[in-house]
C-alpha cells in the first residue's frame, strides 16, 4: 500500500509540474525558442493523465489499461526522439553543413530503428500490436540515450555557451536512462512483477528528476542571461563614454 502512495505522488507531482513547465513557457514568450521541450512536456502531460484515468477506472491489469500504457509509450518515445533532433538543431545553430549531415544521420537512424523493429512481426504476426511497440520503443530509447550522450560531447566540442540547452540535454540524460533501465531489468527478469512494479518507480522518479532540471534551466537561467544582459550595457555605455 505504502509502495502504491508513493507511486501516484510521484505521478501527480509529475504531471502538476508538466503542466506548470508548459504553463510558464507560454506566458514568458519562450516557447518558440523550446518548442521541443514543450511538445515532450504535452506528450508527457497526456500520457500521465490518460494512464491515471484508465489506471483509476479499470485497474492495472485490465486490458484497457494494457493498450492505453503501450500506446502512450509509443506516443513517448516518439516525442523523444524529436526533442532529440530539435535539441541537435538548437547545437548546430549557425552551422547549415553540420546540420545538414546530422539531419540525415538522425533520419537514416529512424528508418533503421524501424527497419530493426519490424523483424519482431516476421517472428510473431499474432502479436503484431504489442511485440512491434514493445521493440520499437525499447530500441528507440535505447537510440535516444546514446544520441543524448553524443549530443552532450558535441557541446563539449564545439564549446556552446548554451547553457540552458546544456541542462536541457542533462535532465533528458535522467529521463531516458530510466526506461532504458527499467526495459533491461524486465528483459533479464522475463517480465516478473517485482521488475515492473520496481521499474515504474524508477521511470516516475527520473521524469521527475528531469522535469527539477528543465524548470531551473527554463527559470534560473533564462534570468541570469537576461541578468548579464543588462549589466553588458552600462558597462558599454561607460566604455564608450570614456
């Protein structure tokens, strides 16, 4: 019982916190800039409110639920996989011939992943709805953490001074080594319920430790560059003046 309060605390937290992200984007005038972020975050927001209605009106192992959760999680990771590619964009501002290899680099390992996960339908064509999501979001998760990882060295490469985006990228770090994670542990485990249980609070309390790192990327740091902004232009008037 004690397991299950804290599962929907952290739930709740989560999808308050979305729609407060989400919220706060609009009103500052920032979400043009973090369009990215924000279609993860809505992602997010939708798929923890359906999954707690259908989780509240039929129960977790009812077969509503069963097709509510995958879908949503193809929902997920598909969302990630964009954020993705509009953080590599964001890194490679000012750079046409970087993007452009990146661009195809990104599509070419979509259409792989894809290609990779339909072979899960050749083996099984009676189980084409769970088996093909399951495979495909479990490879794509696993793609999207290791192109957050090479995003991350790219920004130590080329020496960003992006720092909100630098963060960004760190709470996507948490958030999909969670599902990563938790996708191995069911595998080694064939699927036991204590994997599954342990797994969805460990996916719970990296969405909300990535949601912590995006609302001080989004808030503290967005104020401490308009901060230095503002201190760069008495320091130039004063230098023109002398």
């Amino acid at each position: 019982m004690d397991s299950n309060v804290v599962s929907y605390s952290l739930q709740y937290a989560c999808i308050a916190i979305e729609a407060g992200l989400i919220l706060y984007l609009a009103r500052s005038g920032e979400l043009k800039r973090g369009s990215g972020a924000a279609l993860y975050l809505l992602s997010l927001l939708v798929a923890g409110w359906l999954r707690a209605s259908i989780l509240h009106k039929y129960g977790l192992t009812s077969r509503q639920y069963f097709y509510v959760y995958w879908s949503t999680d193809f929902l997920l990771v598909s969302s990630a996989f964009l954020v993705m590619c509009s953080f590599f964009r964001r890194a490679c501002r000012g750079e046409d011939k970087l993007w452009g290899f990146v661009r195809f680099l990104l599509g070419f390992i979509f259409v792989l992943v894809v290609g990779f996960s339909a072979l899960s339908i050749s083996r099984n064509y009676s189980g084409l709805f769970p088996n093909f999501v399951y495979e495909f979001n479990q490879n794509l998760y696993f793609t999207c953490l290791v192109l957050n990882t090479l995003l991350y060295l790219l920004l130590q490469h080329i020496d960003s001074v992006d720092d909100q985006l630098g963060l960004l990228v760190c709470g996507v770090g948490i958030q999909f080594a969670g599902p990563a994670a938790t996708l191995a542990l069911v595998n080694l485990t064939a699927g036991e319920r204590f994997a599954q249980s342990l797994g969805s609070s460990v996916m719970r309390l990296c969405t909300l430790g990535m949601l912590l790192v995006w609302a001080y990327a989004f808030i503290r740091v967005r104020d401490k560059e308009t901060t230095g902004a503002r201190h760069e232009v008495p320091a130039l008037a004063e230098a023109t003046a002398d």
